[in-house]
C-alpha cells in the first residue's frame, strides 16, 4: 500500500482536531474581546439578560466535537449533496449539544453555521487554503439544498421575511463577503498601522457592523436601530479606529446606543469569530 495513502486516515484526524481546536479558540477569544457594543465581553452581558461570558464559553467548548466531526467528515472531499445533508447533520446535533450546555440559551447558532462551514472547506482542503479556495468551497455547500433542515422560522429568518434583506445563508451563498472584502481586510490594515490585536479585532467589528444587515439587531430594535448600528461603528473607523482617543469615544456612543435599543449584533459577532478562524487558517 502506498504509504501516503495509509498515511491518510492518521492526516484527518490530526486535521480535524487542529481545526475544531481552532474554532472554539476563534469563538472564546471573540466572547472576551472588549468592549464590544450590545454584545457580552470581559464586562458584562450587554443588552443581553440571558448570557454571560461564562455561558459562552462553555457553549463554545460544547461545539468542539461538532467542529471536529464536521471536518473529519470533509476530509477531501467535494462539494456536494451528500456531503451537504451530513453537515446539515452534524450541525443540527451541535446545536442540540449547545442547548444542553446552556440549558436551553441559543448562544452559537449562527456561528454553528458560519464556522461549521469554513471548518468543514479547509478540511475539503486539506486543512489549510487560499481565503478564497476556503471561502469558495463554503460557499458551494450553502447553496447546495439541505432536504432535512427545519422547517420552522428562526428569528432571523423572520426578519429576513419581514425587512426583505438578505441573511447568514445569503452571506455564506457570496463567499463572507463580510469577510473578505471588509473585517480580513480591515484587521490586516489596523495591524501595519501598529494597533495591537485586540485593537484589530475591534477594527474588523466595526467594518462588518458598519454595513451587516444583522437580523439580531433587526429583531431587537427595527430598522431604526439597524441603521444606527451602521452609522456608528462606521463613526468609530472614520475617527481612526479603536485605537484612537476619539474611535474610543465613538465606540463608547454606539456601545450607549446599542444598550438603549436593546440591540446586540451577534450576526456580526459570528463573523468576527469567523474572520480570526480564517485569519489563522489560510494559506
């Protein structure tokens, strides 16, 4: 037998196992980074009454079977139907492992969804890629239909309903533009100008916040407090990010503003935690 082929199975098992440690790694460090407008950090819940950074924290240690299934089940493999109705699966398994971890508290679904699909393309992959190989095989599998999902609306698939605005599926479906075109870039760029990684990272909140179409927010506060989600954190980018004394100051508006709309962007949190996956995982 060809050794690299008996090699294999010991590949995607190793594999498997760096990236579900790497996207649980993604989800807590996300969770603690501060101060986050609306969302639960290292200072509180938020607007939220039902979570807290402890919470979150076994939640997403809940989904490291999860993660590791998902890759080992993509291990170069295509994407296609069949590979699309096992994730589907597993997905829906984590989502019942985090239910009982919280005692019933949606905290990950939507990361469930963004980072079980980027696990699984690097694993389709190899382990690693291009953020565009990565991207685009994750995007293959979200359009590919799932004939076992729920057929019960989600809150956000009823504010997709009702604001007719595109949601997490459509985000997947383009590739994170989200992603691509705004938090990875953005990270990269607070990065040579010398901010420190938290301070990045807050960066790349804000670039996807100031345009997500974020059905939480949507749900929470209306239209209304969607758009003044947008306008703030573009506020915070324009007065030279988190690092600077006034990006501080405008964080600190939108993080009043947020709290008062009772609005808490955790489609915009997903994707965070899904460009420091993609940040530390591509080629």
């Amino acid at each position: 037998m060809n050794l690299q082929l008996a090699l294999q199975p010991y590949a995607a098992e190793r594999q498997a196992t760096r990236l579900a440690t790497l996207a649980v790694r993604a989800l807590i460090e996300e969770a603690r980074l501060s101060p986050k407008p609306g969302l639960v950090d290292s200072r509180g819940a938020g607007a939220h009454l039902d979570l807290s950074l402890a919470l979150m924290e076994r939640s997403a240690q809940s989904l490291r079977p999860t993660f590791y299934h998902l890759a080992l089940h993509s291990w170069l493999r295509p994407a296609d139907v069949a590979l699309r109705q096992e994730i589907g699966r597993l997905g829906r398994l984590g989502e019942q492992h985090m239910l009982i971890a919280t005692g019933g508290v949606n905290t990950h679904r939507g990361a469930i969804w963004a980072l079980g699909l980027l696990v699984s393309a690097c694993a389709m992959h190899g382990g690693a890629g291009s953020i565009s190989a990565i991207t685009g095989a994750a995007a293959r599998l979200a359009v590919l239909p799932d004939p076992f999902g729920p057929i019960t609306f989600s809150k956000g698939q009823r504010a997709i309903q009702r604001y007719r605005v595109p949601g997490a599926k459509e985000e997947a479906i383009g590739g994170f533009p989200h992603i691509t075109q705004r938090a990875l870039p953005q990270l990269r760029a607070s990065r040579r100008r010398g901010a420190e990684e938290p301070l990045a990272r807050l960066d790349a909140l804000m670039a996807i916040m100031s345009s997500l179409t974020d059905t939480c927010v949507l749900n929470r506060g209306g239209m209304p407090a969607l758009n003044a989600m947008h306008r703030g954190a573009a506020a915070v980018l324009a007065a030279g990010g988190a690092g600077s004394r006034a990006g501080r100051e405008a964080l600190a508006d939108l993080d009043r503003r947020m709290l008062l709309d009772n609005a808490s962007p955790g489609g915009a949190a997903d994707l965070l935690a899904a460009t420091i996956f993609l940040d530390w995982v591509s080629a």
